[in-house]
C-alpha cells in the first residue's frame, strides 16, 4: 500500500503541475523511494493506435519507478483541450470526485512510497455543477502539493489557494516555485522571499526556465525529504 499520497495543484492551469510532479517523482527516486502517478483526468488527449494519449500522463508514466498500464495513470482521457468538465460533457461522459477517488485508491493499495496524483487546473476547477476537483484530495486524505509560477501576480494567487486548501481541511506539504516562461520576473528575489516567508508551507525548491523539459535534471533542484517526514 502507498505510504504517502500527495496531490498536485496549481495556482491556475499551464502553471507547470507536470514538470513539477515529474522532477519530485525523480528526486524520490534519487532518495531511493519507489513511486507511482496518475493523472486521473486528462484533456486534450491525442489519437494514437494505442487509443487517447495525453503528453502530461505519458511524462508521468516515464518518471515513477513502478509499471503501470497508461489506462490505470490516465483512466479518464478526453480529447478536447478545454477543461475537463466541458470536455467530459461533450464526450457524453460524466465527472465525480468519488468516481475518480475510486481510481486513485486503486493505485493506493499498490506497494510504493510515494503515489503523486497531479490535478487539473487549479484548486477549485469544476468536475460537475456540484463539485470540484479539490473534493478528490479530501476523500483521500492526501496532503497537497501547490505549484506557483514565478510570474507577476503570482503571490496573490498562491496566497489565496492556499487559504483554501486549508480552509477545506487538507494538509499543504510543501509548495514548488516554477518558471513557466524564459523571461526573468522583475523582483523575483523579493517575491520569492515573501511567499517562502508567508506560505504555511516549506518550499520544495525552484525550477529553472527548460526549453525541452528534462524532469532528471530539474530534479536536483528540489527537496523532498520533508514529504516524507511524519
């Protein structure tokens, strides 16, 4: 059974959850745990001979230490890129935190020390016109993971998620500060400072700016022994 379970979020979409959920399961790996991902809802998913394949799962897959069939990291594949609600619905298809809380403790009962769930969006993105994603963490008791790009307003944005991951009564384990675009962020020293200094949660590490993204080599610039730590 999977010792810990954390869930990534973002502070809005195209944030970096991936990278960032690659790097960590690559630095656990260096730590010498065993580990294993999902991303149970993927939109904009590709036809492949195999079936629908989105880029983000398949970057999971290749990063955690133990074999999974795509169809069991990724069991919810929707085609459209638009979020997974809409998309859900316009596949004829229907979105539920237990449904997908079934899926992850499928993965759960599997022997590994880490199982990293990587969300959609940010924290309060819709599944159905009565939940958000933010129900799935909490009927699994997993600790959160929130991701934060260097970009400006981003201190606004990562204070307020998580006020409401703690508002909602979850764990925030650590947070990772990522840089979705080359350019350099004016001031990104004092807004790093200030969101190490007032998120209720340690710093798991910066990413650098990567072109063509290597999860291996982001890896050394984070810290995940704190994850670990009861």
């Amino acid at each position: 059974m999977a010792k810990l379970t954390c869930f990534v979020t973002g502070t809005d979409t195209e944030v970096g959850k991936t990278i960032a959920s690659a790097a960590i399961l690559e630095a656990a790996r260096h730590a010498g745990k065993r580990t294993l991902a999902m991303k149970p809802v993927a939109s904009g998913c590709e036809k492949t001979p195999d079936g629908l394949r989105n880029e983000d799962a398949l970057m999971l897959q290749a990063a955690m230490t133990e074999s999974l069939p795509y169809e069991q990291i990724n069991p919810v594949a929707l085609e459209p890129a638009i979020a997974p609600h809409v998309a859900a619905e316009q596949a004829g298809r229907t979105l539920s935190a237990d449904r997908l809380a079934g899926f992850c403790r499928g993965l759960q009962m599997k022997p590994a020390d880490l199982l990293l769930i990587e969300g959609a969006g940010g924290w309060r993105v819709p599944l159905n016109p009565r939940e958000t994603y933010a129900r799935v963490p909490a009927i699994l008791g997993a600790k959160v993971i929130l991701v934060v790009p260097v970009q400006l307003g981003c201190i606004n944005h990562a204070m307020l998620s998580a006020e409401a991951i703690l508002s909602d009564g979850l764990t925030l384990a650590g947070w990772v500060a990522n840089h979705p675009r080359p350019e350099t962020m004016l001031h990104e020293e004092d807004t790093l400072a200030y969101l190490v200094n007032h998120l209720p949660a340690p710093c798991l590490g910066v990413l650098p700016w990567q072109d063509d993204p290597d999860p291996a080599g982001l890896a050394r610039h984070l810290t995940v022994s704190t994850l670990f730590e009861k």
